[in-house]
C-alpha cells in the first residue's frame, strides 16, 4: 500500500509540473509572437540563449524563477503573465483550490496566485515561500514599470533592491517598483513566507 500511495503521489506532482510547463510554454510564445519578436531578439533582450528559450516553449525545460525573471524583464511583463493566463473579468471568488501555484524546481521557491492579474487594473496578489537560505534574483524590467508592496508573514528576508538594502521580519512591509535588479533572499534557520501585491506605477 505504502508504495502505490507514494508512486501515486509522485505521478500527481509530475503531472502538475507538466500541466504548468505547458502553460508557460504557451503563454511565453504568445507574449513573444504578441510583441512580433524573434527567438535572437528575446534572447539578446533577456540574455537567456535561443536554444533555452526554445525548449521552454516547446515545453522541453521547467524554468527556473530566475529564468522567467530574466524573460519577463525581456518581454516587459509581469513574471505572471508567465505563470497565469489572464483573464478581462476574474472570479469574484478564488478559493485556495482554485489558485495556481508554482515551484522552482532549483531553489524550491514556492508561488501561488493568490488573486489574479486583471487585465484591467494591474493589480495582483501574491504568496511567495522561500525554503531557508534560498535566494531569487531578477533584472531590472524593460517596458513599462510596476510596484510592489511586500508584506511580511513569517521568518525573515533581505530584499536587494538595485543599491539598498533591506532586512525584513514578521509584519514588515516594503514598497518597491522593478525599476532597479532585484534579489529576495531567506535569513535566519527557516524557510520565510511573504504577500506581494502588484500594481501598476
């Protein structure tokens, strides 16, 4: 019994991972068609290679948050654009069930799609879990700026926003745009757990 719960297990965690591969896949090539631009000049823009940036679209490799970071910059976008399709008129009801959550399969780094992006507004709201000592870097943004407001929910962070830097613990809130590079980093013994919401400068 125990191996066929935990072969069961492993297949549902398999199939998530390729359920949301797909959907960047597809959602990374429309952006790029969306915005009539090439393999090479993504590349160059994001400064991730031709080849990667094919096998993510293809669906061939499950992207790091760094590696979506650095396309997002490229594109323009949120990183959620990346993660999520985006919809003119979102559900006035998004139980916990119904959110979309994504892990880096390198740092560990746990988001989920808490509120999703509205076509309209900007505004988003994400939960982000970083295992302990795990750190996310991302590139200043091309295109048009958004801001964030980070709220602090458990353990602590360091936030490297271009030159400052922050120190962040339970209940601490930060505001910042993506106009500058970006790095979040867990401190402390554990993991940390932080809300994001994003909305347009």
């Amino acid at each position: 019994m125990g191996n066929t719960s935990s072969t069961s297990t492993a297949s549902s965690a398999q199939g998530a991972a390729d359920g949301i591969d797909a959907l960047i896949a597809s959602r990374l090539l429309a952006l790029r068609q969306a915005r009539a631009l090439s393999l090479a000049e993504l590349a160059e823009l994001s400064g991730v290679s031709k080849a990667m940036i094919s096998k993510v679209e293809r669906a061939q490799s499950s992207p790091t948050a760094v590696l979506l970071g650095k396309l997002a910059a490229g594109l323009g976008v949120p990183l959620a654009q990346l993660l999520t399709e985006e919809k003119d008129s979102p559900q006035r009801l998004r139980t916990r069930a119904e959110q979309h959550v994504w892990r880096d399969p390198e740092a560990g780094y746990l988001r989920r799609q808490v509120a999703e992006r509205h076509a309209g507004s900007g505004l988003e709201l994400v939960e982000v879990e970083l295992p302990r000592s795990a750190q996310v870097s991302y590139p200043r943004w091309s295109g048009k700026p958004y801001r964030q407001c980070l709220w602090m929910l458990e353990g602590a962070l360091r936030v490297d926003y271009g030159d400052e830097r922050f120190e962040l613990g339970p209940g601490d809130c930060l505001d910042f745009g993506v106009d500058r590079p970006l790095a979040f980093k867990a401190l402390g013994r554990g993991a940390c757990r932080y809300l994001l919401v994003a909305s347009p400068s």
